[in-house]
C-alpha cells in the first residue's frame, strides 16, 4: 500500500492532490480544518463514521 491509516491526512493531500476528492466524496470534507493538519486518515475517518478499510482501498487505487 501507498496510502497508509497511519499518514496525516493534509500529508496525503499534498503528496498526492487526487486524493482530496476520495476524501470529499467519502465525507471527510473538512480537508481545510485544523484537524486535517494532525488527524491521521484513521483518526478523520473514525470522526465521520467512514469505513477505514473501503476508504484506505479507494485512497490506493487513486494513486496507482
């Protein structure tokens, strides 16, 4: 895997700027809030009741 649970979610963003619309469309629209700056993508996800793993899946398959 490329993406991991792990990364922050604004490291993701600018490494990878595809990214931001798996994020939007899956609910995390907060890509611009303070929490996006330290939240890992399991922490952001878990806040907005996103399945991590059909999340983490769709993240990957964008950046390969």
């Amino acid at each position: 895997m490329t993406i991991t649970k792990d990364m922050s979610i604004l490291e993701v963003v600018q490494q990878y700027p595809d990214t931001a619309a798996i994020f939007m469309n899956a609910g995390m629209g907060c890509l611009g809030c303070a929490a996006a700056r330290f939240e890992n993508i399991e922490q952001g996800a878990t806040a907005h009741g996103i399945d991590i793993e059909t999340l983490m899946q769709d993240l990957n398959r964008a950046v390969a």
